[in-house]
C-alpha cells in the first residue's frame, strides 16, 4: 500500500509532540533504534505546527519513502490521536 499522508491531532496541543519520527516496514523496533536516528535511517522526520496538530491537517508524506507499505511505527508515545489517511485508489493490485 501506498501511504501519501498523515494526519497528527491533540485535544490538548500542549502535550502533543513538537516533532515525530515515522519508520516504514520496520517489525522489531524498539526506543533505542529510534531515539538518535535522523533520516535517512527513519523514514521521515515530521516537525508538527500548532496548526497542523489543532486541526488534524494532512501532511503529504515523502512519495517515494512510503510505496509497498506494511507497516508504520511512530515514535512517539500515544498521547495524540493518529489518523493514517490511505489512499486504496493508490494500491497496485498488478
């Protein structure tokens, strides 16, 4: 599956996180594979905006880090409500 992008909201924008790492296809992870790791090692690193997590905007995902898409790990606790927007009319049955 193709993900093309991601919605990050908080009732509370105070304790929402400032910055998320996501990971791609990635089945055993755990804190320490992620707490230094800056891209290209993560996916992509995503610096939220007050606007972005009050509203639960969309933000476009980098194309060609998320084709063929299984799984995806955010590195945040879940302190905030994650909305995956995928795309089915992007999903390649061929």
């Amino acid at each position: 599956m193709r993900v093309r992008s991601i919605a990050i909201a908080s009732s509370n924008v105070s304790q929402a996180p400032k910055s998320v790492k996501l990971m791609v296809n990635r089945p055993s992870i755990g804190f320490e594979d992620v707490e230094d790791a800056v891209e290209p090692a993560v996916a992509q690193v995503l610096d939220l905006t007050k606007e972005q997590v009050e509203e639960g905007q969309k933000i476009v995902l980098r194309f060609v880090r998320f084709q063929n898409v299984s799984s995806i790990h955010v590195s945040r606790p879940c302190t905030f409500r994650l909305i995956l927007l995928l795309y089915r009319a992007c999903v390649d049955f061929h």
